[in-house]
C-alpha cells in the first residue's frame, strides 16, 4: 500500500525535531553535527536568531499578496542583490527548478524579440543539475534524471565536463545561450577553472550568445564570495540563484543585466508566492549578513582550515578515500574502494550528516558560521565514519 507521503525518496530512518546552529536534533535526543546544510540551504545554521527574528516579525505583519500589488520587502532584497552584484533586475521564484524554467524562457525570449525566433538551443554540460522540471532535466540530459519522462523538451545539448572546444563547436545560428554551475553540485563538487569560466565567457561573447550561470548550489557565499564566478572575475547575463538565499526558507530568484531581460514584459512570466513578504524578509536578512566582506573572509578562513583537516583524513584512510576537491565551504571526498553511500551511513552511526554525490563523492555543505570548535569534532566523526567503512571492507 503507498504511503500518505509519495515515495519518491530514499530517506534515511532519521527524524530530526529540532535544530541549533550547526547541529540537529533527532527525535531519540541524539545531536547530530550537520555538515549537509540542508544540502547548501541552511547558510546560516538552524534557528538563526537573526532570521528567526526577520521571520517572525514579518509574520506579525503580512504573510502574502501576490504579486499583482508592490510588495516592499521584494523591493528591498531585490535592491541589495542588484547593488551586489552585475545584475540590474531580479525575478523572484520559491525554488532552483523555477528559477532554470524562467531562465530558459528569458533567454529564448530575448532571442524572439531580437528578431530571431530560431535561436531556442541552449548548451549544457554532462554532470549538471538544473532542477527536476521539464526544462531541467533536458538541459542535464541524464539518464537518471530522464528515463520515463519523455518526451523531452526540445533544444537543448550536453558536452562534456570543461570541453569549451565541443561547447564551441555546437554552436550554429540556432544558439540562444550555454548554462553552467561554476561548481557542480549533484555532478560531484567539480569546479570549473577560472580560466574556463573566463574563456566561456569569451566564447559567448564572440558568438553574441547568452550566459547563463546556475548558482543555486554554489552561490550566497558558499564558496567563499558571495557568488562563484566572481573568482573568475566574469559574470553571466542570467544568473538562478536559490537554495542558500532564503537560509532555510523557499526562496528563489533569478538575475539578469537589462539587456538579458528586455523581453520579460509584463504578462511573460509570474508566480504566486515567489517573492512574498515572509520569504523576502529572510532573504534580506541573510544578504545583511552573507553579502559582508569580513563574513566571507571568516568563510574562506574556515574552508582553509576544514580542507586541511579533510587532507588528513584522506591521507589517513586511502582504502576509503582519495581526494579532497571543491571550493570555499562546498567540498566533496573523493572515495576510492567505498562506496560514498557507505561513508554517508557510517556517518550517521557517529552522528554527523553528509550529502553524497555523483561521481563517487561525499559531499560537505556546513553552515557558513560553523565554529572552528564544531570543524575539529565533524573531522573526528569523520574519522570514525572512514575507520568503520574501512574496516568493513
């Protein structure tokens, strides 16, 4: 008999009730240090005080309008995400998969409205995740993704990890835009080099096709500037952004340059709650914290101290693992023989959470205010994980 809840996941037997900075509780009282976040989402821990109090305060006042009337709290954060960042407009959804579907659609439309309809293909990249929408899982185009749900929507191609010369080759006058994560989450924590991001910037420049950069996992300071690509001093014409900006409520958005947008008039696209007061008031108190110089600065001094750590566990355990890769706060072990489910498993028995990933890889995705204190005892947790994988296999 199926369950009251659709059993489209494969959960671990966990329930947590209660959650404290880095930490969640789980109904038996067990405390569990939690580097997974929510996978990227909790930037900010669990019960922040200062999102906590956004929310509730907002709550007091007005939960939803719509969008058929100015909502002051989106004027707000759409302000402080344009005054940091390259984008002059933003469009507010409640997820990462809303955001990859408007984004396919403001780039077709711009094409559209430029006189060149025909211009509807987008160039994704093998590994990628964009959502679980029809737009999404066509652009990643994996077979897991994909199988059973066809048929697909039309227009999109895959190239390989980083190959810009295949990326360039397939490119013809029916090309609207190429989107990319800078680092791929669900792919298995794979950055791509600066000095890519800055030659497919290049490469679209050339063409006088459309960037798209996927966001929703890497950005809102998880790896150590506000958003990834501003390592590679780039920045796309779109942008989706989601996950990490609501710090634990839905919260999307998309951002774009005003050229990029030109053709999202009025009646092109809506959302009912995208946008709405309560997710607009914690979105703009986690950009009042995250967007600060000094905060990322203690993110990238947190990131050099966990990898470092991570560096001994690999070099401790090579039956288990044999890499640390990623960038900022969102880093992934590499495993060698086991199985990165099995390292996952072991976590909980030692009360740490992690996420897995593609390609054989544990990820890590701690809140971005995790204390040096709680790294030195999710290292320790990750030790016992790895020895108990290890003698196992």
């Amino acid at each position: 008999m199926i369950p009251s809840v659709l059993p489209t996941y494969n959960r671990a037997a966990l329930t947590f009730e209660k959650g404290e900075g880095s930490w969640m509780i789980e109904a038996d009282g067990r405390r569990f240090l939690d580097l997974g976040a929510g996978i990227a989402v909790n930037v900010l821990g669990h019960a922040n005080p200062v999102l906590v109090e956004a929310l509730t305060e907002q709550a007091g006042k007005l939960w939803h309008v719509s969008n058929l009337y100015n909502i002051s709290q989106q004027e707000a954060l759409a302000d402080k995400l344009v005054a940091n960042t390259f984008a002059d407009t933003v469009f507010f959804t409640n997820s990462g998969t809303e955001c990859c579907e408007l984004a396919v659609k403001m780039a077709r439309k711009y094409w559209h409205d430029k006189g060149q309809p025909e211009r509807v293909e987008i160039i994704a990249f093998e590994g990628a995740f964009h959502g679980r929408s029809s737009a999404g899982i066509a652009a990643a185009g994996a077979e897991k993704l994909v199988a059973g749900f066809g048929p697909l929507l039309p227009g999109f191609h895959q190239v390989a990890w980083s190959d810009l010369e295949a990326a360039k080759a397939l490119i013809s006058d029916q090309t609207a835009a190429i989107i990319v994560e800078p680092v791929q989450g669900e792919g298995g924590i794979r950055p791509m080099a600066d000095e890519d991001l800055k030659a497919l910037r290049a490469i679209c420049d050339e063409a006088g096709i459309l960037l798209i950069m996927d966001e929703v996992q890497c950005g809102v300071g998880r790896t150590g500037k506000l958003f990834a690509h501003e390592w590679a001093g780039v920045t796309p014409d779109i942008m989706m952004v989601a996950k990490g900006i609501g710090g634990g409520f839905p919260l999307g958005a998309v951002l774009a340059t005003e050229e990029a947008a030109s053709g999202m008039v009025a009646g092109t696209h809506g959302s009912t709650y995208g946008g709405n007061p309560l997710a607009c008031a914690v979105g703009g108190a986690v950009m009042d914290v995250v967007a600060d110089e000094a905060f990322l600065a203690e993110v990238n001094r947190k990131a050099g101290l966990l990898r470092q750590k991570l560096e001994g566990v690999v070099a401790s355990h090579p039956d288990v693992f044999e890499a640390v890769r990623g960038a900022g706060l969102m880093l992934g072990l590499k495993c060698s023989k086991a199985a990165c489910g099995d390292v996952v498993a072991a976590g909980y028995d030692h009360e740490v959470v992690t996420v897995p990933a593609a390609d054989n890889v544990v990820r890590l995705l701690p809140p971005l205010n995790i204390t040096d204190e709680e790294i030195a005892e999710a290292v320790v947790r990750l030790e016992k994980a790895a020895a108990q994988v290890g003698a196992e296999g």
